[in-house]
C-alpha cells in the first residue's frame, strides 16, 4: 500500500502505525447486536444494525489503536443517533447480510462492496500479525478540530479461517490503496466490546 497516499487520509497529529514496515488497512464487515449507552437498555430497532468500516492503524501520543477512514451502518435512524453519540463520521449504505453473503452499496458515493464466503469451522492460533491487527483497545477519530480518543476493552477475537468465494470491493476514495486481493482474512464470531472515556484534544 502507498503510505504516502494514506498519509494524506489521516490527521497528521496521528502516527501511522507500521507492522514489517508497512502500513496497513482493513476492510470490517459485521453486525453490530444490542449497542446502548450506558445506563439504558438496548432497543432493537436501533441497537442491531449491519455496519462496515475500513480502517488502518495509528498512534497517538505512542498509544496503539484505529483510525476509521470510513464508516457505514445499514440503518438510517441508527447511523443519525450514532453519529450524534459519538462523534464518528456514520453514514448510511444500503446493506443486506445473510449466511454466506454480505452487500452494501452506497450510491452517493458509488461505494460497492460483495463478498460471498464459506467460513471453517476450527479456531486458528493467531500469529504476530493477526494479534497486532485484533487487538487494539483504543479508538482515534478527528472532529471539528479535536481528536477524539475512546477506550475501548473486550476479549481476544477468537478468529478462524475463510474462503472467499466471490469479493468486489470498489471504493473509488481508496482504490488506490487497496484492491479485491486481500494480503489476510479471517472471521471472528464476535465478542462484547465497552468503550467509554471519549477525550477530546485540541489538533495541533
């Protein structure tokens, strides 16, 4: 991947974070289930929602974590209140998960994503690799001049392997820094995941 194309995509009070001396960037696709705020309960129609954020890896102030060049859900009403919430830039995609299969398509910014799968059954041992792209328990987003930090905390990922039987991926914002060959996947059933603490600095 180019980094100095990446570069050029992250605020610059944030450090991109290198693994074999290289920059990297993920494509998420899954289902967000019973998201609340603190306090209150989940409601469905609003916590349960289908989301894709491609990301990569920074540091700030010498503290790992991710840095979200985009992110979407496939519920409008969700997208408004999480955007509000957080401070994170949702926007809304049309999205439709099944077993096996997994589309979004955003027509406002001619975004496309498809991926057909087959998912193995055996829970593989991490690598290096998989940990340092899994196991990242903070989150960075810029906003209005301030950088927003949240911590985040949940188990490991317990991952395992995946077929791909059929993947477009045509972001046309970033396809300069990723194609429809991806270097890693994996699946992950999921875990619970708390974050809190969001602190706002100043940009430099």
């Amino acid at each position: 991947m180019d980094s100095l194309e990446l570069r050029k995509l992250v605020p610059t009070d944030l450090e991109l974070d290198l693994f074999e001396d290289k920059a990297w960037i993920s494509v998420v696709a899954f289902s967000m289930e019973k998201v609340r705020p603190k306090n209150l309960p989940a409601f469905p129609p609003l916590s349960n929602f289908d989301e894709i954020n491609i990301r990569t890896y920074v540091k700030y102030n010498g503290k790992p974590g991710v840095y979200f060049l985009s992110i979407e859900a496939g519920n409008k009403l969700s997208c408004q209140m999480a955007k509000s919430l957080s401070e994170l830039p949702y926007r809304f995609s049309k999205m439709n998960r099944k077993v096996g299969n997994y589309h979004s398509n955003n027509l406002q910014y001619s975004d496309d994503f498809s991926l057909d799968f087959k998912i193995s059954q055996k829970i593989i041992e991490k690598t290096e690799w998989d940990k340092w792209l899994t196991e990242r328990y903070a989150l960075f987003q810029e906003n209005k001049g301030f950088i927003n930090q949240f911590e985040i905390h949940h188990l490991e990922w317990p991952i395992k392997n995946i077929e791909i039987q059929k993947l477009k991926i045509d972001y046309p914002r970033f396809n300069s820094l990723m194609d429809e060959s991806p270097d890693l996947v994996h699946y992950s059933k999921g875990v619970q995941v708390i974050a809190w603490g969001k602190k706002k600095t100043k940009m430099s």
